[in-house]
C-alpha cells in the first residue's frame, strides 16, 4: 500500500510511504489493547521505549490472563445439558 506513484512524497521526507506488515500487526495490537482497556474502563500504561514487540508484550500478557480468569463466562457453565459429572468411585466398564 502506498501513494499512486509516490507522487505526493516529498524528497526527504523521513518516513516510508509504504506500510510494513510489522507495522499493520503493530496497528492490531495497540488497537486490541486500546479497545479493551476502554471496555474494563483502564489506562494503557506501556514503556515509551524499545521495540514495539517487548513494548505491548506485558500489557498483552496481562490482558491474556484476566481473560483466561475472567472473560469467559463458558468456563462457569455447568448446567446438566451441557456437562456430565462421573462418580470417580464407581467402577469403569468397559465395552
């Protein structure tokens, strides 16, 4: 993706006209981590330096954990239609 024939590209402009797929994954972290601090109502709080790759890695762990612990309701769900408990004492026949 770029400018039609790079027409309207200053000479010694300092960035790339061009958009790399580091940056298009960049994009869909920031986005994602952005889009789910606003849902729980937080700040994303990132380090100002480094690479973008260890800068969101702590921010994206800790969004991975709380929902793996708390946003997934299914992980609760025990109705008898959709569970089946077996008695550990009893018994395995088998066929």
């Amino acid at each position: 993706m770029g400018f039609a024939g790079n027409n309207f590209v200053p000479v010694d402009w300092q960035f790339s006209p061009e958009v790399t797929s580091d940056e298009v994954y960049d994009a869909f972290t920031i986005l994602s981590l952005l889009e789910d601090c606003q849902l729980q109502r937080s700040t994303l709080v990132v380090p100002h330096g480094g690479l973008a790759k260890d800068r969101f890695t702590d921010a994206v762990r800790a969004r991975n954990t709380r929902f793996r612990l708390c946003s997934q309701p299914e992980l609760f769900h025990f109705c008898d239609k959709c569970t089946r408990f077996y008695d550990s004492t009893l018994p395995i026949a088998f066929v």
